[in-house]
C-alpha cells in the first residue's frame, strides 16, 4: 500500500527538466507566483547532459546567413554558460550553424538558469500517478527515488515536458500520438574523448569519418551497422564529442532500454578504439565518459489541438499564432534501412501556440518533444532550440492564463505573442 508522505500545492508544475522543461520553469516564475520543476533524474538537461548531447541545434535558420531564430530563454542559457566558459556561440559547420557547450557545464548553467528565478527544484522525483477531475488535472503523485519519499503535488497548471506523453494516459479524454507505423528513430549511444588535438580534429569532416569508416569495416576494425558519424570539438578544444552508433531501443520497454544501454557500451568501445586509430586528432585520445543515458531520439506525444506535419515544415507555414521558429531539416535516422535521411525544406517555419494545447486536459500545456506533431515534423521539432522555445512560451501562457484566470485554450493569443517577443522570443 502506497503511503503519502505529504502534499505539497504550487501554481504552476513542470513536469520534465530537460532543455524545454528548464525553459518553461524559466519563464513561468515570476513574483508571487509559486513554480515547482520535478526531474527524475539528478540533473537538469535531460538528453543534451545524461546523453552528452554537446551542439545546441535548431537556434539558427538553415537559410541564407544563418539568422539566429531561437531568443529568450535561449539567450539566458547561452548567458549562464558563457559566465562557465562553456560555450562557442554560433559555429558555422558543414550543413548548419549551431551554439556548442560542454555538457557537465550546461547542466550548471540550467541550474542557475533555474534557481535564479526562484522555481522550487525537485531532482530525482519520478512520477507514478495523476488524477483528473474530467478535463482538469487535480494532482500528480511522485517519489523521490533517493530518499523514497512520496509527495502528491497539486497544481494549478501543469506543463507536461517529460520527452513524451506523461499525463495524458491519466486523463479519461487525452490522447497520445504515437510513433507512425510502429517505427522509431535509432537511438544512440554519445561518448566523449579526451586528450584530443582540437585543431585538428575540428577539420575532419562527417564525409570523411564515413570514408575511413568504409576503409575500417574493409579491414575488419569495425562491425557496427552505422556507417557515418560526427564529432564536435567541446570549448577548450582538448576533448571531443562523438556521435556514431545506432542503438534500437523503443523508450517504453524496460528490457529494450536495457538492452540499449548495455549493447549501447560495447558499441561505444569499438568506435573509441576506432577514432583512436583512423580519425585525426584524436591519436593520443582516450575515452573518459560513455553517456549514462541512451540519446532517444523518437517517443510518445500528447495529441494537441493542432498537429504539425511535414506539410506544414516544408512549406515553410507561417501560423498566425505561432510560438516559435523552426528551420532544422527532418532528420530521420533510420535503423531499418541503415540510413542518415536529411529532407531540407529550404524555408522556416512556425509552431502555433495550439500544438502546445492538448486534448481533453484544460489545465495542463505541452512542450518541448512532447508538442502534437507528426513522425515527420517530430524529425526537425525535436531539436533543442525549439525545445528551449516552445518550453519558454508553455511557461509564459501558463503565467499569463494564472494572471488573467483564464483557460489555457481562451488565452488572448496577441498577448501572448506580445509577452514573449518582450521576453526576447523570436517568432517570424
């Protein structure tokens, strides 16, 4: 039998510490206003600091001279971690232009980013339970995996940005937008390397990490499936990131995670000693730390009252309630057919406000991957800085509909916009 150890009520729950749940804690707190950020992990991140994820993609468009199109809240992390000397701002690479950090330092600069503006911090909180009322979602019950400690928290508004649909199972009229057709994007397994010739290094290219990839399976040195790679030189320039396995993995079994993160290891092993030996910089290199989590790449989504589509990206749809600017290529990794697809639209995009307002919930807002888009625009929306964007305008509506005691739904949307071009957001 379950034991309820306390209750604890706040106006506004973020549920998901990741890129877009820091945002989101971020921007909903303000005076008088009580903000409360459960993550069940230990730290702030999510896939970019448990899975080592190192480029802040998406924050810039793919067009012309790379425009930043990512503000807001992704200025006052890029602010925390410069203060860290953690972050080269801008970098221009082959395909895209993207903001690179060190990962163990992006995980404190969330949590400055955070704590700074007073949001109550819960980490290692792991949520077990919701219950609604109809439409409105009464509580969410968690447990601190540390201490065991149970707490039933009662929000006012809640915003889901756990990766995936978390509450909308719970309620007896959400929806949940699955993966199409069953099929999941490969996982991987990220690994960092030290002691690497920076310089060096950042002149290899994806093309030529392919090449001598081909020339290692010829010769035995490689057995993996995936046949490219990328590494990107972290700020300091004597340690790299490396991203060259595919992992299969569906989030939602336990022993699929399992076998993803074990498997997952052995990969990473034989592409170190591959780096090692054919990739230049990286001769003296040494692996110092595989990803404690599996970089998912596809999950659950709660279904909203608008669904983004591929459509919708490549032609580049300019919504007349939009939150955000997207312009990263669907970029699907394809664990079937053992293929890297990049589909380019060759025009930004919009996310509307109502891909962040799920069914049958009234008081709860999606955001980060878990905004109602299809398997195709989950492809480029999935990236962190619309996570960041999108997270950032869930807690500002959740502020504002707190404000004005309106529904989630009925939330004047020119104000809307208005406060978050205020706030910086960027969102044509």
């Amino acid at each position: 039998m379950k034991t309820v150890s306390s209750t604890l009520s706040c106006d506004i729950l973020v549920l998901g510490g990741g890129s877009a749940g820091a945002a989101a804690a971020w921007s909903a707190s303000a005076p008088g206003i009580s903000v409360v950020l459960a993550e069940k992990t230990g730290r702030l991140g999510g896939t970019a600091t448990n899975g080592l994820v190192s480029t802040l993609c998406g924050c810039y468009s793919s067009l012309g001279e790379r425009r930043k199109i990512s503000g807001g809240a992704r200025d006052a992390l890029a602010r925390e971690l410069k203060a860290l000397g953690g972050l080269d701002e801008g970098v221009n690479r082959d395909t895209h232009r993207s903001d690179i950090c060190d990962p163990e330092l992006l995980a404190c600069a969330l949590d400055r980013m955070v704590l700074r503006r007073g949001t109550e911090l819960h980490l290692s909180t792991l949520v077990t339970g919701a219950s609604f009322d109809g439409e409105r979602l009464l509580s969410v019950e968690t447990v601190n995996t540390e201490s065991g400690t149970r707490v039933v928290i009662l929000p006012k508004i809640a915003v889901d940005v756990t990766g995936k649909a978390l509450l909308a199972p719970f309620a007896p009229s959400g929806a949940v937008l699955s993966p199409e057709g069953g099929k999941l994007q490969a996982g991987t397994m990220v690994f960092r390397m030290d002691s690497v010739d920076g310089k060096t290094a950042r002149a290899v290219s994806k093309d030529q990490i392919a090449s001598l990839m081909a020339e290692a399976r010829a010769k035995g040195d490689i057995t993996q499936e995936r046949g490219n790679g990328v590494l990107t030189v972290l700020p300091g320039g004597t340690a790299a990131i490396v991203n060259a396995n595919w992992v299969k993995a569906d989030p939602s079994v336990p022993l699929d995670v399992t076998a993803g993160l074990t498997g997952g290891r052995d990969k990473v092993l034989e592409n170190a000693r591959f780096f090692r030996k054919y990739v230049p910089g990286f001769e003296r290199a040494v692996l110092s730390c595989i990803a404690p989590a599996l970089g998912v790449r596809e999950a659950s989504r709660t279904e909203c009252a608008y669904t983004l589509t591929e459509e919708d990206i490549m032609e580049g749809r300019l919504f007349a309630d939009a939150v955000c600017v997207g312009s990263w290529p669907m970029e699907y990794h394809d664990w079937e057919r053992n293929r890297l697809v990049y589909r380019w639209s060759g025009k930004d995009y919009t996310i509307p406000y109502r891909s962040l307002l799920p069914r049958g919930m009234d008081n709860v807002l999606a955001a980060g991957r878990n905004i109602s888009v299809t398997s195709g625009a989950y492809a480029s929306s999935r990236v962190m800085g619309q996570c960041l964007a999108t997270g950032h305008a869930a807690g500002t509506a959740a502020r504002l509909a707190l404000r004005s005691g309106s529904l989630l739904r009925d939330l004047d949307r020119d104000l809307l916009r208005k406060t978050l071009l205020d706030e910086g957001a960027i969102l044509e």
